[in-house]
C-alpha cells in the first residue's frame, strides 16, 4: 500500500510538504493561529476555544499570543501548561508535552527536518522526528528544541539554549549545545 505524504510525514519519511492536502491542513492552523493572535487580551473564553479546535489538550492550558504552529493537530498538551510570548512549535511530527510545563517567551520547538545533501534538499523533500517534554519542566526564554529530542521529567532549560541531544531526568541543562550542567 502506497502512503500518502502525510503517512510518510508521520512515520519520519521523506515526504512532500507541497502536498494539497498538508497545504489545506496548514492553512487551516494558520487561519486559527492568526484568529488567536488577533483577540484582545480579554477575550480569554474565546481564545481557549480557538485553541481547542487546534490541538490535543488533557488539561488546563494557557498560552500568551503571539503563538505559532503548522498543523496543531500533532501537539498534545499536559495539564498545567504555560507557554509565554512568541512560541514557535513546528509540528510536522508529534510533539508530546508533559503536565505543569512551562515556556519562557520565544520557545521554539522544530520537528521539521531537511536533507543535509543539497542536490536531495532542492527536490523539496522534508522530513521529521518527533519531540517529548515530561512533566515538571521548564524551559527558559529563546530556547531552541531540536528534531527528535526527548527532554525528561523535573528539568530545567536555561535561556538561549540549543537542545539538539536528549536530556535526562532531574537535571539543570544550559547552553549552545545544550549539555547537562546539575542534577538535581
């Protein structure tokens, strides 16, 4: 059986993101994204909705505008959580993130990939891993998370970090890249 480029977006192929159907499904997100970042301040009520009908929630949630995403659908939130001013989550794969997570401003979270080899990179061929925060993690303002990253439970992420490796359980991590500085 043949998949079609969201299968192969899903499962970390290479897959074709001009595909008409990705296209229409990010144009759905960003219309949302746009309506979301477009409300006043106190329009609360109308914000959680907006946000429920993009992505997968558990729990209580709040997230400051501006917020971006590609799919929405793809992220599955914790209870508890808090992203602040300027987050960036592109969500080509799953990103799974804990209860009582919260993101400092201008957190961007990237699952999107593309072909190191520039002959295979101009064929417009994409590709994704997926990304996990646990629970009880923060992470600090202008941090970058990298494709296939898994951040375990009870961490903190220091300002301007670049994580692109895996980050155990009770730890303090920091840095460009982003290394394991305390346990905790």
């Amino acid at each position: 059986m043949i998949k079609s480029e969201k299968e192969k977006m899903l499962s970390g192929d290479h897959y074709n993101a001009g595909d008409e159907d990705l296209v229409r499904e990010r144009n759905y997100a960003r219309n949302l994204t746009f309506e979301f970042n477009h409300t006043r301040p106190n329009e609360k009520e109308k914000r959680q909705q907006i946000l429920k009908q993009l992505f997968n929630s558990k729990g209580s949630f709040h997230i400051e505008a501006p917020f971006n995403c590609d799919y929405g659908y793809n992220i599955e939130i914790g209870e508890n959580f808090y992203a602040n001013y300027g987050c960036i989550i592109l969500d080509v794969n799953k990103v799974k993130i804990g209860d009582n997570v919260l993101l400092a401003p201008n957190v961007q979270i990237y699952t999107a990939a593309h072909p190191i080899d520039p002959t295979e990179r101009l064929t417009g061929k994409e590709y994704a891993k997926p990304i996990v925060i646990g629970n009880n993690v923060w992470v600090g303002g202008g941090t970058i998370i990298c494709p296939g990253v898994k951040i375990g439970d009870n961490v903190t992420i220091g300002a301007g970090s670049v994580v692109t490796k895996d980050i155990p359980d009770h730890v303090i991590a920091v840095g460009n890249p982003c290394r394991v500085i305390k346990s905790i």
